[in-house]
C-alpha cells in the first residue's frame, strides 16, 4: 500500500512538472509569434535562438523567416538558429 501511495505521488509529482514545463514553452512561443506579428524580427530571431530546449528551434521557424526574407529581398542569416 505505501508503494503504490508512492507511486501516485510521483506521477502526481512529474505531471504537474511536465504542466509548468508545457506552460513556460507556449508563453515563449506566444512571445515568439508576438514579435513576429510587431515586425521585430531581430527580437523574433534572438528568442528563437536561445528558447529553452530549443522549443523554437524547427525548421516551421526557419521557413517562417525565409518567407519573410525572400519578401524582402535578403538571405537569411541561419546563424541566429545554431
């Protein structure tokens, strides 16, 4: 019996953790896409750079800077994402 209420405790315990996690990577997302949307593409591509875990980190993010950039006449700096 005090295995299993153990048990529940852990699982309780790493649920709520993989909660906060999922909270914090979608306000830095929401961040990210906030940005964006303002036009500050340089602030854009530093928090997508250094987002924890490379959360946006992806080639959705990439590709979402080349359209823009190919508007724009420019390259695109793949740098700010390594």
């Amino acid at each position: 019996m005090r295995f299993f209420f153990f048990s529940i405790l852990k699982f309780i315990y790493f649920y709520l953790l993989l909660l906060l996690c999922l909270s914090f990577f979608s306000q830095v997302v929401k961040r990210f896409q906030e940005l964006f949307a303002q036009t500050k593409y340089k602030e854009a591509a530093e928090l997508a750079a250094q987002s924890p875990q490379g959360v946006l980190r992806t080639p959705d993010t990439v590709a979402k800077f080349q359209v823009f950039y190919a508007s724009k006449c420019c390259s695109i700096n793949i740098s700010w994402f390594c």
